[in-house]
C-alpha cells in the first residue's frame, strides 16, 4: 500500500489483506474533481501494473474509510473472479447494438403515438443509443451496489453510520436521475431504471437493516406511496403515475435480488468467498436483464472486450440506426 | 514588500501542493522562509509539503518553528499531529490533535487523528466519540461541496 494518508486500523487492515489475497498492490490518491463514490482503477480492467483508490480531496476522515472499503471490496470480487473462474463484464457488439436501440425504438413508438407534444426525429434518433448506455453502465454498477454495501456494513462495524449517510446521499441522488427526461424518453425505461435503484434501496434498508432507507420513507417522489391502502393504489390516479409503477415494478425486482442474494455476508475474507460473490452477482444481473427483456442486449466479455467495444460505440450506434432506419437516417442525422 | 512578496511565494507553494509538486512547492517556500523566518504559515506549508515526501522528521520540526512563532496555530498541531501519527508516535499524536480540536473544534481532520491514535492506545470508547465528531463535520463539508457542485 502506498499512501500518506493517515487510515483508521481495520481499513489498514483491509488494504494489506486485500494486497495479500490478491497478491497485488494498492495506491490510494486524493483528488479534487474525484467522483464522490471514488473510483477503482484496476488491474483487472485496465493494463495497470497497480490499483489505485482515487476519493474526492474534502473526503478525509470516514467518508474516505468507507470509499476505500467498498473499492476494496469491489477489487477482491474481481481479483477472486480473474483467479477462479475468469472476471467479465458486461459488454455489447454491433449486433447487440442494434437489438438493444431497435426494442428501445419500438417502445419509444407506442408512447409517442400517445403523446401530445412529439419529440423531434433528431432527438428520438439521439435517444436510442443514450439509452442503451444508460442501461449498460446501470447493470454494470447497480447489481453490485447491493453485495459490496452488505458485505462492507457485515464486516466493518465502525463504518455503517457513515455508511448510512452515503446511501442516502446516493439513493436520493438515484432517484433524480433522469428526472428531467421523465417526458421524453419511452415510460417503460423511466420506470425500470427508477426500479431498480428502488429495489436496491429496499434491499439495503432490509439488509443493513436501515429504515430510513426506504424509499417510500425518504424518496420525496415515493413519498405519497407509503400507507396508501392496496385498494386505493389500485381504483386511483397512482396507478398511472410513473412513480407508483417504478414501485410496483421495484417490488419485483427486489424479489429478485432476495432470491439472488441469499449470502453469508459475515464470512472470512477469502478468494473463494469472493469469486462466489462474483457468480453470484453474475447470476443476479442476468435475471434482471431477463427481467427487463434485455438480455440480447449485452454480452458476458472480458474487459479488454469492452475497452473496445466503448472505442467503436459511434460506430455501433450509426450502424444500429443504418439498419432500423436504412436509407432513411441520411436525410435525419 | 517582503510580506506580500511571502503571501506570493505561498499561494505558489500551495498552487505546487495542490498539484502535488512537492519538490517545487518546497523550493517556494524555503525562499519564503529566508524571507520571512517570523512567518507561521510558511512553516506550516513547507511541513505539509514534507508530510507528503514522507519526511515526517523534518515536517515536525517545521510545525514546532510554526507554533514557537504562533502556538495557538490550530492547523499547525493538526499538521504535526499527522507527522508524529506516521512515525508511530501515538501518545505525543493525540496530544497534538487533542490540542488542534480544542483550538478549532471544526477541524475534521484533528478529530479523525484523535479517533485513531486512540483506537491505537487501546481507548475503543474514546475513539467512537472522536470519529463520530469526525463524520459529523465531514458530512457538513460533504453537504456544502455538494451545494457547490450542484449550483456549477
């Protein structure tokens, strides 16, 4: 570990176990314009010789305990995963491309043959890709959200106050994402992504077990759902209403994560114990892509895959709407 | 003229420390010292510089010439708090920071320094109460950076 930064010992702890397990090095680096969850970059991504825990530079006492816990934690899923089995991530190619933009297009036609006010060809054309994106760095971060913050709140007693915070910091953060777009892009993939943010916050508030991590607690938007009788949300307004369906939509994607998570959180630290983490992540996003009917839209591919894949995306996006759209997409683009 | 010429010499020495470029942030402010040895706050940068070149010796020596200069410099015991934590110097540590938390209360970094030198003496109990004061001040810096960022 290379770091002048001074860390409480149960993180020093953490750090030099995850070296050793994972018989690698870890850099930590303070920055300005960090991204307040921090940053890992990899080994195991990335032709790197070391990891490196990048935090923001205002994160100097637990805040950056519980940065580095959860990236640590993050690194020995993936390290366990590379050592095991083989670590892969969710990727795309051309052709998942364009099954992914194609069904976003359908969708996007049933509700603007509904809308008032059309969206522009430019934009909708604009939309396609932008959302298939969104949904790729969603399923490549969400799923693991849960596992690393249940194993981080099992094993490091004196971080979950902290942790608590951040949770509610990102839940609520989560949630207004995509707010402003909540008119223009197709409901149904509004709805999911809100759904899956909700159903991670409920696991969590069941798991860690926090209460004031429901979202019909704490999320204004969800607010109004709490104590609303079944035979009210059923005969009302709510049930029209994109947010009553991100709960109902969430509540089954919860299920899915209860059936997928069924872990023993507090076990030793060890490369088995973490490449089960991983098959066990691995498992879960698949049933929430099949769950969203999205699973012709990525493919399981080592990370250099994806490096790739990211490079060609303008290439993959112009493709994808060559082939919906044929001849037609000269005149728009 | 050699005071604002000092106040120049800083803000460069802490433009280099920001970017971490340590070894030009140090030759700033051995100028600003020459300059100016009755000034704290080059003291006080050229130890923070050090800290981060892992001279911890040298960086405590710098603060204690800052504190002989002013000893209620708050951020100065916070700083030789930090080096002494490094050397494993855990008992003079806590003094510093205990020091550092009672001239500024606000400082989130005296008060996480206290936690773990604490937790290193063995006083688990004591060493909640520090880290929770800790969170609590970084959480309302966290609160303001975030406003910040949002009105950017």
């Amino acid at each position: 570990m290379k770091t002048n930064m001074p860390l409480s010992r149960p993180i020093r702890k953490f750090i030099n176990e995850t070296e050793q397990l994972l018989d690698t090095d870890i850099t930590l680096l303070r920055k300005p314009e960090a991204a307040p969850g921090g940053t890992l970059i990899d080994v195991y991504t990335y032709n790197l010789e070391k990891n490196i825990i990048i935090f923001p530079a205002n994160y100097i006492g637990l805040l950056k305990d519980f940065v580095i816990a959860k990236q640590c934690t993050q690194l020995l899923i993936k390290g366990a995963a590379a050592e095991k089995s083989g670590y892969r991530v969710c990727s795309y190619d051309q052709d998942s491309v364009y099954k992914g933009m194609r069904q976003i297009y359908f969708d996007a036609l049933k509700d603007e043959a509904k809308k008032d006010k059309k969206l522009p060809v430019k934009k909708l054309l604009e939309m396609l890709f932008m959302l298939f994106r969104q949904f790729h760095d969603d399923l490549n971060e969400l799923p693991w959200n849960p596992i690393v913050n249940a194993r981080v709140y099992y094993r490091m007693e004196q971080l979950r106050k902290t942790q608590l915070y951040i949770l509610l910091k990102d839940g609520k953060q989560d949630m207004d994402e995509m707010s402003d777009m909540m008119e223009i892009i197709p409901r149904r993939y509004f709805v999911l992504d809100k759904s899956m943010f909700y159903a991670r916050d409920l696991y969590l508030a069941k798991t860690l077990p926090a209460d004031k991590l429901m979202p019909v607690v704490n999320i204004p938007q969800m607010k109004k759902f709490d104590h609303l009788e079944v035979k009210e949300m059923l005969t009302t307004r709510w049930t029209h209403t994109a947010w009553y369906q991100s709960k109902v939509f969430g509540d089954h994607m919860l299920e899915i994560m209860e059936k997928y998570l069924s872990v023993d959180w507090n076990k030793e630290n060890s490369l088995d114990y973490y490449a089960n983490l991983y098959e066990t992540g691995v498992n879960m996003t698949n049933a929430l892509m099949d769950y969203m009917t999205m699973k012709d839209w990525f493919i399981w591919e080592k990370t250099q895959h994806l490096l790739a894949a990211q490079e060609q995306a303008a290439t993959y996006e112009q493709a994808a709407l060559k082939k919906i759209f044929g001849d037609l997409i000269e005149d728009q683009v | 003229m050699p005071e604002s010429e000092t106040i120049r010499l800083q803000k460069r020495a802490e433009h280099y420390i920001r970017q971490t470029k340590y070894r030009e942030a140090l030759a700033v402010l051995d100028q600003a010292i020459k300059l100016d040895p009755k000034n704290a706050m080059s003291w006080y940068l050229r130890a923070s510089a050090k800290i981060e070149m892992e001279k911890f010796a040298e960086a405590i020596a710098d603060c204690e010439q800052a504190l002989a200069i002013n000893p209620n410099y708050a951020d100065a015991w916070t700083k030789k708090a930090l080096a002494l934590y490094h050397l494993e110097q855990y008992i003079p540590a806590l003094a510093s920071s205990t020091r550092a938390s009672t001239l500024n209360a606000n400082d989130a970094s005296a008060w996480y320094i206290r936690g773990i030198c604490l937790e290193e003496l063995g006083k688990s109990e004591e060493a909640e109460i520090a880290y929770a004061k800790s969170l609590e001040l970084e959480i309302i810096l966290d609160i303001k950076e975030e406003g910040k960022r949002i009105r950017k």
